[in-house]
C-alpha cells in the first residue's frame, strides 16, 4: 500500500486568540460555520469562505478549552485514497483533544501555502467561542511547504495505481493510518475504521496483482461467449455487455477498481463464475483468475455504496437484486466487538448467511479462538476416521427418511464450539458453530454432492490463521469437525425413534439468537458424551458397516428410454441432470436391507456409537416436528404412496418438505408441511408459496399442504381455484394412536 504518515510534512502555528465578537468577521457567518462543525463528524470539522478568507472550525470538548490557546500542530497523511492535512488541538495535561481535517485538493489548502496564514474557530455546543489567528514561523517553512504541496499527490500515485482519489474514504484512512485518536473514537467509529481497513486491503491485492501483471485475462470474442449459453438459448446481450466484458477489462486494468465494485451487482459475478460440474469449470475463460474474482466479490460486498462506509451490512446471496442493506446496530456493542466485527465476517463464499443472522449477531473473533481450535484434535486413526465419514454419509442418503428442522440448534463440544445451528436448503445445509457467547462462525456442506465448505472456520477473508507447514493440522481438524457433523446429521435423518438419540429442551436464554428468535428456543441434546478419542470401531461393529459397505451403491446416471418424473426430481436433489436415454438411480444397498435388519440399523445412534451414551440427560419437552414428520411420513404410506422427505426451504416457510409417487407411478404429490400451534392458521401467502414451488417440479405433479392447525377462508379459496389440495392431520378413530389426513377443500 502507499499510505503514510510524511514525518517530514509536520509544523506547529504560531496563533493568537480573540473572542468572536472582536473579529472583523461577521458574527452571522461564524455561528453558521459553528452549527457545520457541530453536524460535521466530531474529528472533522468543517470549512467555509468567509469574505476573502477560507476559516476552518475545530470542535472542542469542553468550552474551557476552546477559550485557551492552546497548542497546534498540522500533519500530512498520504493514504491510498488521497492525501489531507490535520490541524489538531493540543490541550495539557490532556493531550489530543480536537482536531479539523483538510482534503488535501481543497482550495483552503493552496490559499495556506500563498499566505502562510489560516483562521482558525474553536466551537463548543454549536457558539464559536475563540477566533484564532494561526501564521507558519519561518523556521518551520521546511514541513510546511511539504505538507502543503499538492503536486506530490500525483508523483507518488502511479498512472497504473488504479484506486482513484475519494475523499470521504481519505478521511476515514487516517485512523487506519494512525491510532493516536482511538480514544476519541466512538463506537460506530470503531465499526466504520474496521471496515475500511478490510474494503482497502481488498482493494489493494486486486490492483497490484492487475497492476503488475499477473493476470491471465482473454481477449474475448464470439467463441468464448457461447460457454454463457443456457438450455440452446444465446448469452444474453445485456449479460454480456453489463457483466462479461466489464469484468474482463477491469481485470486488465482498463476500468478504475472503486467505479467498477460500486456499480457492479454482486450477482453478475456469480453467475459469470457458477458453472456447476468439473469441465465446465475449467472451460470459464475467468477459470485462471477464479481467486482475483473472489476477491473483486468481496470488495463489491464491502463497498462504501451497499455499506453506507461500513454503518450497513449486506449478506451474500445467490441473487443480490433485491437486497436492502441492513443498518448494523451498535448500541451494545463494545469497543472491541466494532473494531472485530468486519474482519470477522463471513466472506462472499457463505452465501445466503443473511437468511442465518442479523447485523446484530457477533461473528466469533478467529484471533482470539484460533488457539482453541488448533488444539482440536482428532483423537483416532484419520484413515478410519474418514471411512466412518463416508460411510456414515451414504447410510444417510441411502436410508433417509426425515430431515433436519429448520434452525435446529444442537448441542456439541468441540474446540471453542458448544452449539451446532443447521440450516437445510434442500440437500445443502448451512451450519452457525457457536461460542458459549453466542457469537458465530459459518460453515456449509452437502452430504450427497460429499462438498464441505468448512474455510470460515479457519479463515478470515482477507487472513489466514493456518500456515502452510500446518496443513496436516488443518486436514486432522477438518476430518474432527466432519466426523462430529455428519454423526449428527445421519442421526437426525435415519433413526426412526429421533428422542433416544437427542434430549429436548427448552433454552429462554437469548444470546447470540439469529432471525428465527420470535418462538420458544428448542436445544437438542445429544446423549453422548463427548471424549477425545472416537470410538471408530465401535462404530462400524455397532453398525455392521464392515459387512454393510461393500453393497453400497452411490447415486449414478444409467442409460434407459426414459426417466420418470420421480426420478427427475430426485435428480435434481442428487445434483445430477438428466440427458434424454438416461435414468437416474439413487443410493441404495444392492441386494436390498431385510426390514428386520433395517429396523436395527434405524434403533441405533451414531453419536452413542461413536462417543458413547450418556443415559442422565432428560427432556423438558418432546419434539413436535419430529412427530409431524412420523405422522406425515405413516399416513402417506398408508394411502399407498412411496414418501421421499425434502429438507425445507429457508425457515420452513416456502419450498417442498415431502414429495410422493404412488405404487402405479402415476400419481405425483409435492408436500408443504406446517407443524403450527393450533391458533396459528394458514392464510394465502403459504398457498402462493406452493403455487410458486410446483413450477419447478414436472407437469402433472399435484400439490398438498398439510398443517395441524386449520386454513383461513382466503386460503381456502385460492387453493381451490389453484388445484391445491388442503389437508389436516387429525387422530385416526379406527386405528389407536396413529393420525390420518383429512380432506378439507374437495
């Protein structure tokens, strides 16, 4: 970076004092200028033309001093975004106690230089109180003439520099460039200084590394514009003009980097560099250059346009179009949580974060954790420790039959985590691991893709807290962390009696909650005891995976006249796509799993296999998702239909949670399913929900909605109008115990 403090461009004034009323200048003009500096930001001051003379108001503590002369000194910064000079107050025995700050391209600045004079207004509460007239002594002409030249703002930013001049950031710079005013820095403050060292130093790595060369950009032409082609239709014009060209030239330096991250939509980005499988990765002609794009998408996130110059947050997410930025409330805050909260952020690459946390919400300070995540340890041998990960996986996707709820919060222990929060989009699940603060970290993974996203964990986005020489720690730690999640999450979606394997209950307590917060807390508990050494072959002998595994068969495409629309959806699911002459098939065990021996494998957990039960843990209450589910699951199979659980969309409130076939294949349903308290009823909005749902499903597919509290009239009547069916879930009379599905708009 070329940003410094000039040691050399530092003088004192000389000054004398006279009450306002004594000045030659109009009383009026002053007090206008006093009410400037009051509205200005408390270290800036304010500047105005008064007469002939430019006037610079300073704002004082206490009125006190600003009728005492006091001490002034004037310093040059030379930042990345500008240069400015600082008249700063001097006050014994207090130190530092105001200061004014002057663009360096001002014309107060060139007026200082010719007369060697400058007017100086003390302000208290919106009165001037002192005028001070303020004159350069000849014996510091060498520091003054240095801070006041204009013309070194060009000589040392290279034409190639490629951050252009701005000076609301060059003002923010110089308490990135100095901590002399930290104390006098309030905590909003704090937050805007943190996030400005991280959008420069983002800013910085793209233009050197444009800057020196770096970069592998093509010349792009025709050819490399059908690899945007989608479904036979041409690259749109629009995308190519407002997203692939402006991309390519500012990566070869042709667009100035500020222009080009505040007016680029973060979405153009990800659907330039979103290819899906292997070999459409490698042919992107961005494929080289994928890191540097990542780093223009973090600067874009943290512009000072979508942030307010860091007062407000935006979240990734697949399409940014419509997103409003969130003002970050820093009313409890403390000072150190401001100067953090930036840094610690997710990256771009967590995407959809904000459907997870508020601005509110503290990510986990890395710095002062990464000891104790360095020091997780495994505690077994890795090899079988990855086996019991892959296996455990496909058993996952093999005998799935429930899925996580929404925002499931499970109690865990490992390193400085004691809380695992899941959020399932699909077969993609999102993960907050929390401190005993509350405060967050993110993560992502895919059991069926077998893709994990765990670089948050040990990463910041512009640090990294892991060196190379310590990758073997990084891998041993990785393999901890997936061992423990997937135990989880493969009891949470295969055990058939979910409460032997968690204890329910109910936490008041609000700290660290994310947006889900307005119900009661639900804690699930994993009865186990966490130890340091995982018992990986009581797992496999627990779970006959030895004997098991060889009759694993992964999801696979295989050739076939056609594909059945049951088949096509769960596809989709598996992140295949299905050409014409090919049908998909989905994890299963060849040769089939005697139901006495499936019933076995559904009874036992594999936490408690892996890190033993611990039988003292009680529930305060039951789960009522997991018995929807059951319930839901036991009355489309009695009906007749084979049930393929879907893990909700975000909050449970859009998407599809269940969909069937019947025995024939020919009758599809989509199920959205509404655990609801009994006064909580369904208005239209769901019905919407599901009407927008089943356009990505195959024509003829019919939808349901099943609740166990009751419909409003509009519901009612759109869902007749639209084909969708209403159901409750009610006690069966004839059948003891069990609950049947009732028509309710037929």
């Amino acid at each position: 970076m070329i940003a410094t403090t000039n040691q050399s461009a530092v003088f004192p004034l000389d000054c004398s004092s006279q009450p306002p009323a004594k000045s030659s200048l109009p009383i009026g003009a002053l007090r206008e200028l006093a009410n400037e500096v009051q509205d200005a930001h408390h270290l800036r001051g304010a500047i105005r033309q008064i007469g002939e003379e430019w006037v610079v108001g300073i704002k004082c503590p206490t009125k006190q001093i600003a009728r005492k002369l006091s001490r002034f000194m004037c310093f040059r910064w030379d930042g990345n975004f500008g240069s400015a000079i600082t008249i700063t107050i001097g006050a014994k025995p207090i130190g530092w106690v105001g200061r004014a700050w002057i663009w360096s391209r001002h014309p107060a600045v060139a007026a200082l230089r010719d007369k060697q004079t400058l007017t100086l207004v003390l302000v208290y509460n919106r009165e001037p109180v002192s005028v001070i007239k303020a004159t350069v002594s000849d014996k510091e002409q060498a520091g003054f003439l240095i801070a006041t030249d204009a013309a070194t703002e060009d000589a040392r930013r290279p034409k190639e520099f490629l951050i252009e001049l701005d000076e609301e950031l060059a003002y923010l710079e110089t308490f990135v460039m100095s901590s002399a005013w930290d104390k006098l820095l309030r905590v909003s403050d704090h937050l805007q200084v943190g996030w400005l060292k991280e959008f420069r130093i983002g800013l910085y790595r793209c233009a050197r590394l444009i800057r020196e060369n770096l970069l592998d950009v093509p010349t792009l032409n025709e050819s490399h514009r059908q690899h945007w082609d989608e479904k036979g239709n041409s690259c749109p014009q629009e995308f190519w003009d407002e997203a692939i060209l402006p991309l390519a030239r500012v990566l070869r330096g042709e667009i100035p980097l500020l222009q080009f991250v505040r007016s680029t939509p973060l979405h153009h980005l990800t659907l330039v560099m979103a290819d899906g499988p292997e070999e459409r990765l490698r042919a992107n002609p961005f494929d080289d250059v994928r890191s540097e794009v990542g780093c223009l998408m973090e600067c874009i996130l943290l512009s000072d346009t979508r942030t307010d110059f860091g007062r407000k947050v935006v979240f990734s997410a697949v399409n940014d179009c419509h997103l409003e930025p969130v003002e970050i409330p820093t009313g409890e805050f403390e000072i150190a949580d401001a100067q953090k909260y930036w840094e610690n952020l997710p990256s771009a690459g967590a995407i959809d974060v904000g459907d997870l946390v508020s601005a509110s919400m503290q990510p986990a300070d890395l710095q002062s954790i990464i000891d104790q995540i360095k020091a997780i340890r495994l505690g077994c041998n890795r090899a079988e420790a990855e086996a019991a990960i892959t296996t455990m996986t496909e058993e996952a996707n093999i005998l799935n039959r429930w899925t996580i709820p929404w925002a499931a919060r499970v109690q865990t222990s490992i390193g400085p985590f004691v809380e695992i929060d899941f959020y399932p989009y699909g077969d993609e699940i999102s993960i907050l691991l929390k401190t005993h603060t509350g405060q967050y970290r993110f993560a992502a993974f895919n059991l069926r893709k077998d893709a994990w996203n765990l670089s948050y964990v040990f990463q910041n986005r512009f640090e990294h807290f892991f060196s190379e020489e310590e990758s073997e720690l990084t891998e041993e730690i990785t393999v901890a962390f997936q061992l423990i999640i997937t135990s989880i999450v493969r009891d949470f979606v295969v055990l058939e009696e979910r409460e032997s394997a968690f204890a329910i209950r109910h936490d008041g307590g609000r700290q660290g909650r994310g947006l889900d917060d307005d119900g009661p807390r639900i804690v699930y508990i994993p009865r186990i005891r966490y130890v340091q050494a995982p018992d990986t072959k009581g797992l496999e002998k627990g779970l006959e995976y030895e004997a098991r595994r060889p009759h694993h068969v992964r999801a696979h495409k295989r050739r076939a006249e056609s594909a059945s629309p049951y088949q096509r959806i769960l596809a989709e699911r598996y992140g295949f796509r299905i050409e014409p002459g090919f049908t998909f098939v989905r994890p299963h065990q060849r040769g089939g799993i005697a139901p006495d021996r499936e019933v076995i494998y559904r009874s036992r957990s594999a936490m408690q296999s892996l890190f033993g039960q611990e039988a003292s843990i009680e529930s305060d209450r039951s789960s009522n998702w997991f018995q929807f589910e059951r319930d839901v699951h036991d009355a489309m199979k009695q009906m007749g239909y084979k049930v393929d659980h879907v893990a909700s969309a975000k909050n449970g409130d859009a998407g599809v949670d269940v969909f069937a076939e019947s025995t024939s294949g020919s009758e599809f349903w989509a199920i959205q399913c509404k655990c609801y308290a009994p006064k909580h009823t369904i208005g239209p909005a769901i019905i919407r929900e599901m009407i927008g749902a089943l356009a990505g499903y195959p024509s003829g597919t019919r939808g349901m909605i099943v609740t166990t509290s009751g419909y409003s009239s509009g519901a009612t009547e759109l869902a007749k109008q639209s084909g969708i069916e209403l159901r409750l879930l009610v006690p069966d009379a004839k059948r003891h115990g069990q609950r049947t599905l009732v028509e309710l708009n037929r």
